[in-house]
C-alpha cells in the first residue's frame, strides 16, 4: 500500500533526543509529516522539534494518552504511525516494514522487538494472560505491549483513548473490536536502560487498572438494533449504543424511516464513533456481524418487528452468541444495562429531536426476549 503516513511523537521534555529523531525519520520516502505533541515540557522540546522539521501542537493535559489523542487528531493522513521520542539511536528504516505489511483488512501493524536486557516481564505475566481472555483471536502477537506501531486511526473513536501509557494497548484492542485485522512486523533490536522492579509495580497498577475498564465495557459485543423510527431508538437504546461506542463496540443500527429528519439528528450524535452505522431496514437482508469474537446483543423495539424484520435469519450460523432485548421501561423489564458513560450523548440526542430531556437514567431497561 502507497498511502502516506504521518508519524506522531508524544514527547515531555525530550531536548536531548528529539531533534535526531525527527531528522532520521524525515528522509524516509512514505512519511508524509512527523507530528511532535509537546506534552507541558519545560525544556523547549517543541522548538527543538519545528526546528529539526516536525510540525509541534500541544497538550497541556499531563499523560501519554492525551498527548497521542492530540497527535492522531492533528495529523493529516488516516494511516499514523506512533514513535517514541527517545529512539534516536534506532535505526529508523526498518519502520518501513510496517508500512509495508499493510495489506486489506488490517488496522493495526505492531512493531515487534527485541532487548537483550529485558526478558519482558510485563508483557508476559500481565498483558499476554490479559490478551487471552479480551482478544483470543491476538494472543498470539509477541510485542503486544510494543509503543512502536501503525494504525489507521480513521477505525476507532480516537478521542476516547485513555490519558496514560495504556492507550497503546487501547488502539490495539478498539481496532481488534472494529473487526480490523491486528498484525506485527519485526523491526530488530532495541536496547533499553536497565529498570527496577518499582517501575513494573507502578505500570502493573495502570495497565490492571485498563484491562479491567476494558472487561467492564465488553467492546468485543456488537450491538444490532432494529427499531421502526430513530426516535425510537434515541428513547428506548441510544444510552446503551453510546456508552459501548465509547468504548469502541460495533453497533449497527436498522431503520424502516431512514429519512427523517430525527434519523440525521441521529447520525449526528454518533457521528464521531466509526463503529457505529445507521442504515435502512432492508439492509438487514444482507448483514453480517462484523465483530471479532461472535457475540451479539440484538434490541427491537417490539416482538413483532425482531420476528419481521429478517434478524434473526441474518444472524444464523454467524455467530456464536445472541442475546436479544425488547425496548421496555415499565413492569415487565427484566434486564438493564448502565449507560452512565453515554448518557450525556442521549439527553443532548433527545433535545436535538424535541423530545423530553429530563434526567436521564443511569441505566436503560429492557424485556429479554425468548421465542
């Protein structure tokens, strides 16, 4: 693939090495730009940086996360590659593997390497045991936890990245969620400091701390939601769509009125999340799943629709497995699910189509559905 790449550096206070990196990665005939996110440094990095040829933005906002968040979103070109700022030593053409393992389906290329002076200790007694229960399909990968990587960010809600050191194993596991392909290509050797146990306790504590948010939110549970108006499903569902969307779940939602003017208030409101689609109901017909593990949680607004609308043969044989809900808030729900991270998304939905926005519910009430 030919498609330019812009390179994102996060970087705090990175004088002394900043400038090499930038000019070693410059000559490099696929990097279109070399976007350096200047994260509060006190010691002119960002100068150093625009100097040597990079583009400097930045980001107040302490946290390796919040610094990547700014960088994907400033830079020009879908496919980013992020690079760390101390790597001035590296040789930077082996990176051209990576772009040059892009291939269909994929949204992700992990740099995988290696340091004789580290055996891995948090990738093999943390991450890896991790990966195996989150995303089976990637447990194979050897550098997981590599920072060295290239994604297409056009895949994933960027913005919804988490703040710390974490958000690389964040853009992995969204574009595994988004059904995108995660690869790695070797880049060779990397040699590091020597570092304490201390260091691994601290970064222990955040990365837990992430793959338990992760479990927590399910990402890899695609939502199908069927539903005759969008009104509809702002009322009855949105809170649910929006709070897994943030998280980086597919969603794919099917409307018999798929041209009202609330259907575009609709789209509107989940706009900044790729994993979600809004299409008519005869698109049913021809859907697939699209997440990776298999499992999906259909809604309908009544048993009637759920039965008519071509769901059910849609997903036969698909998937391996399907637990579906009926949009209920009276006496005989049965089942909720916590929206508190979507619900600011739903009141600002239901203010956008004239509908009551009083205050919102943590949770959304649903009737399982059974034949």
């Amino acid at each position: 693939m030919s498609d330019p790449v812009s390179i994102v550096v996060p970087a705090r206070n990175e004088a002394e090495t900043i400038a090499r990196v930038v000019e070693n990665l410059l000559p490099l005939e696929w990097v279109d730009e070399i976007v350096v996110v200047d994260n509060n440094s006190n010691d002119g990095t960002a100068e150093i940086a625009k100097n040597a040829g990079a583009r400097a933005v930045y980001e107040a906002a302490p946290g390796m996360g919040s610094a990547l968040r700014t960088g994907l979103e400033a830079a020009r070109n879908s496919w980013c590659m992020k690079v760390d700022a101390d790597l001035d030593r590296f040789d930077v053409t082996r990176f051209s593997r990576m772009v040059e393992a892009r291939g269909p389906g994929v949204g992700v290329v992990k740099g995988a390497w290696q340091d004789p002076k580290d055996n891995m200790p948090m990738t093999r007694l943390l991450v890896m045991p991790a990966m195996a229960a989150l995303a089976p399909k990637i447990r194979h990968l050897r550098s997981a936890n590599s920072g060295i990587y290239l994604v297409n960010r056009d895949l994933i809600a960027h913005q919804e990245l988490v703040d710390s050191y974490a958000a690389d194993l964040d853009v992995m596991l969204r574009v595994y969620a988004a059904g995108a392909e995660v690869i790695e290509a070797d880049i060779g050797q990397i040699s590091h400091d020597m570092r304490d146990v201390s260091h691994y306790n601290a970064m222990a504590e955040r990365i837990m701390a992430f793959f338990l948010s992760v479990y927590e939110r399910k990402p890899t549970e695609e939502l199908i939601v069927v539903a005759e108006t969008a009104e509809q499903v702002v009322n009855g569902v949105l809170g649910v769509v929006a709070a897994r969307a943030r998280g980086g779940a597919i969603s794919q939602i099917f409307l018999r009125d798929i041209s009202s003017n609330a259907t575009t208030k609709l789209k509107a409101a989940l706009a900044p999340f790729p994993t979600v689609s809004v299409s008519a109901l005869s698109a049913l017909k021809g859907m697939k799943p699209k997440g990776p593990d298999g499992r999906v949680l259909a809604f309908a607004a009544s048993a009637e629709l759920l039965k008519s609308s071509g769901l059910k043969s849609a997903l036969k044989d698909a998937i391996a497995e399907v637990s579906a809900f009926l949009f209920a808030g009276g006496p005989g729900s049965d089942a909720s699910f916590n929206i508190e991270e979507g619900a600011t998304i739903k009141c600002n939905a239901l203010e956008a189509i004239d509908a009551s926005s009083e205050e919102i519910a943590t949770y959304e009430q649903f009737q399982r559905f059974a034949e």
